[in-house]
C-alpha cells in the first residue's frame, strides 16, 4: 500500500488481526554507539514509560536505562564494576552524554512517537 491511500473502515477492519498482532509484539532495534564501538539492542517503551520520561528531568537517561536491553543496564554485576551507586548512573558512565538523547529518540520513534505522522501535502512534495 503506498502512502497517499486513504485508510477506509473496511480497510481498518481487514487490517484488524496484523493491526493487534503487532501492537502486542515486542518491537526492538539494533543501535551502532560510537563511543562503545559495537551495537546494543533497544526495545520499544510503553506508553506509560514515554510519559513519566516526559516528566523526569533525567528523562533520557530513564528512556536509555528502561529501553537497552543488551547489554542489560540492569544487571547488578554491572553497575557494581562501574562503582554506581544509583542503578541509573550506569547511562552515564557508560555512554556518551550526547549518545544518551539520540538513543532515547531512537526509542520513541520505534514506539511511533517520533516521525510516524505526516502531512500528505509534505509526503507528496
């Protein structure tokens, strides 16, 4: 389908079935970090996860620390070795600060909250 289509009812409800299986699948994504030199593996945050990061002053920081799940930022082993000693303080010591934003982006817009919506007027031009 291409992106000028206009989205019908019956269109919806054909979709229905794939619309809920892929809701209900785990989406994640495979990201190159420079500082690290290698990728890491991160998964689409909940709707309630995007919120309260909204909210948070170290909300990227909070995005990275719940969406990166390999390596798992989790793990006590971890955060012992890097001499954390707040869980969240590992995102800082181990990527870079600027990293942290564009993972954190990298996130939301595999959960859509970023660049899913346009215009027609943008998509055709």
């Amino acid at each position: 389908m291409n992106k000028n289509t206009k989205i019908t009812l019956q269109e919806l409800i054909k979709r229905k079935e794939q619309m809920l299986e892929s809701k209900n699948k785990l989406k994640t994504k495979e990201l190159y970090v420079a500082s690290l030199d290698g990728t890491i593996t991160v998964e689409c945050p909940t709707s309630s996860m995007a919120k309260e990061a909204q909210e948070m002053d170290n909300g990227d920081a909070y995005m990275v620390y719940q969406c990166v799940k390999e390596p798992n930022l989790k793990s006590k082993e971890l955060r012992d070795a890097f001499g954390c000693v707040e869980p969240m303080e590992i995102v800082e010591k181990v990527f870079a600060a600027g990293e942290i934003p564009q993972i954190a982006l990298e996130c939301l817009k595999l959960a859509g909250y970023v660049d899913s919506v346009k215009a027609v007027d943008d998509i055709k031009n």
